[in-house]
C-alpha cells in the first residue's frame, strides 16, 4: 500500500486547488522540486505530480520543473497534465518519470491509449475524476456521459497499469474520501486503483487501507499537517502486516 504525497503544479508553484477549481488556488511553496525532496526525505515511496495548467490548457507546461523534480530524487515519479500527444508521453517517459497518467484523452481517444498501454507496457495509468458518479474531463471543467464504474470496466480491457480514481467533490475539502464510490470501483475492475481526494486524517488513511487498493494519494492534508507521512506510512505498513498474518 502506497502514501502517495501529490505535488500539483500551476504558474510553476506548487499549490493546491479546492474541488479542481482553477480559482481556488493555495500556494504551499514556490519551489516544487524542494517540495519533492522534501516528500522523498520524509519516506515517500511514489510521487505524484500534475502539470494543473497542461490539464487546463491541453499540453504540458510546466515540463523544465518536473525534468528538475525526476533528476534531484530517486523516488519514482509518476505524472499526469495535459498529455494528449503520443510525443508528449514519450518526452516524460525519456526524461525519468516512471508512469503517466492519462485523462482526458483516455475518453476522447480510447483507440489511442490502447496503443500506448501496447507501446510502453506497465507505464500508462488512467487516471479517472468523478463529480456526482460521472467522469469528469479537460481539466475537471465538464462532465461526460460515462459513469466512473462504466468507463473503469472499458479502459481495464486495454491492460492500464493503474487507475487513479478521484472524487473532485472531495478534492482538497479535508471532509473523508469516497469510501462507497471506492467499493463499488473495487468490485468492478481487477486492475490496480489508486484512492485520490478527501484523505484528511489518519482515520481515513486506516479506512482505506481496510480496501483492496494499491494506494492512496495525499494532497493538503500533508500540506497543512492533518496528516504527517511516517505516521501515514507506519499506519498503513502496520494493518498490511496485521492482514498478513492473519492470512498466514
């Protein structure tokens, strides 16, 4: 079980925004690769790190930072922000980061993705945002038709390493994620989920530690110190141990 700190990316700071409101923006620092070292000093195992204006605009922005980030740690970095191009995927790909995560594109263009889990196998995650149970898309500023659980059971036949579900109604709130949107995810792919949104105590990291996920991604509630990473990490290695003995 991975506790995946969320290092998000706009104007070249690291900030977060509240429910993926592109106005709603608060800074925690103006050195994003600092931030990341910081994260890989305090035992983080993965990093996840959004480009929020490449999801905005439709293209990576803020690329000369996250080449920084890959090149000043060793933890493995995985990205996601505007990657729309076969080109753009390769450009992170070659420059260190260990998987990306597509979007948008992933509804758009779904014949696309399936070349590109066939063409950098294990390194392409999907990345799905719910608002109200549907998917949301271009930067979480309009819905699509799809239901999260619909489009899960679709993309998992193209062999994705991961999907990262992200409730935006919880996003950067510090009120709990989404456990029964979660369950219901759960029981309807066999392909590693990722938890993102809401996570804001050590209770919540328990509860979803309880679930079949492969991690859990933390944003603000490690930024304003509602949650302190080794805790998160001892928490969470403690009812994996718990879980497998009993198994044993």
């Amino acid at each position: 079980m991975l506790i995946i700190p969320a290092i998000d990316l706009k104007g070249g700071k690291c900030v977060r925004l509240t429910q993926g409101q592109k106005d709603a923006e608060t800074v925690f620092s103006d050195d994003p690769v600092d931030v990341a070292k910081s994260w890989q000093d305090q035992g983080a195992e993965y990093l996840h790190v959004v480009d929020l204006d490449g999801a905005f605009e439709g293209a990576p922005k803020n690329l000369p930072i996250v080449e920084q980030i890959v090149k000043n740690v060793k933890t493995p970095v995985e990205f996601g922000g505007g990657l729309r191009t076969t080109q753009s995927v390769r450009t992170l790909l070659d420059a260190g980061i260990n998987r990306v995560i597509i979007g948008t594109k992933a509804i758009d263009s779904p014949s696309w993705v399936e070349e590109l889990c066939a063409k950098f196998p294990g390194r392409i995650a999907i990345g799905i945002d719910a608002k109200n149970g549907r998917v949301a898309v271009k930067g979480w500023t309009s819905l699509s038709e799809l239901t999260s659980v619909a489009f899960a059971k679709e993309i998992e036949k193209i062999s994705p390493c991961a999907i990262i579900f992200t409730d935006i109604s919880k996003d950067g709130m510090l009120q709990g994620p989404n456990i029964p949107a979660l369950k219901d995810l759960l029981l309807a792919v066999k392909t590693p989920v990722i938890a993102s949104g809401g996570i804001s105590s050590l209770k919540d990291v328990e509860s979803l530690c309880k679930l079949s996920i492969a991690g859990m991604i933390i944003g603000t509630a490690l930024y304003t110190g509602h949650i302190k990473l080794r805790e998160a990490r001892q928490l969470c290695n403690s009812i994996c141990n718990k879980r497998t003995s009993k198994i044993s």
